[in-house]
C-alpha cells in the first residue's frame, strides 16, 4: 500500500498519527481546534472540509458554504460555517506558504 505518486492525505492530526513522510499528506489538528473554539470536537470535519476544499481547489468555497448551508441539520448552520471557515483560511495560508502545519 501507500500514497499514490498524485495522491493527496488528508489526517486530523489530533485523531491520526503515520509514521510516514510524503509530500502529500496534508495534516491539520481539526479535532483541537474545534474544541478550542467550540468546545466541542464535533465540528473539526467541518475544519477538515474547509481546509482540503481550500487547498484542493476543486469545488468553489462559495458552492460549499451554499452546501453547508442547506445540508446541516437546523441551529448548526453558523457554527458550521465558521468551523469551515477556519479551515478554509489555514488552508489558503498553507497553500501560500505562509504557514506549515
């Protein structure tokens, strides 16, 4: 097994730990973060969304807010935006070079 050559990983670091080294591994402390923020680790997907969504350029944040939006369940739908907003902004940040997780 292992990472294809063009293959992207994506890991909550909190949650995840390889022994391994690759280019492409991709690796955010989601669950802390959330926690930190939220108190709760239930929205470092959220986190995890916005900063692949962020670095992988495929889909528009725009169409991924509008998703989250409509797709949360009912009362989460701020915490979950700004959750994807956080990882969204550390993955631009990333991406740019600014910073390296």
């Amino acid at each position: 097994g292992g990472i294809h050559p063009e293959g992207l990983l994506f890991i909550d670091s909190d949650l995840v730990q390889l022994d391994i080294m690759h280019s492409h591994i991709y690796k955010l402390n989601a669950s802390v973060l959330s926690y930190e923020r939220f108190g709760s680790k239930l929205f470092g997907n959220m986190i995890m969304l916005g900063y692949l969504t962020a670095i992988v350029e495929l889909i528009s944040k725009e169409a991924m807010e509008e998703s989250i939006s409509q797709k949360t369940p009912g009362g989460t739908e701020e915490e979950n935006l700004e959750a994807f907003e956080i990882g969204y902004n550390i993955g631009l940040k990333e991406k740019s070079g600014f910073l390296k997780v």
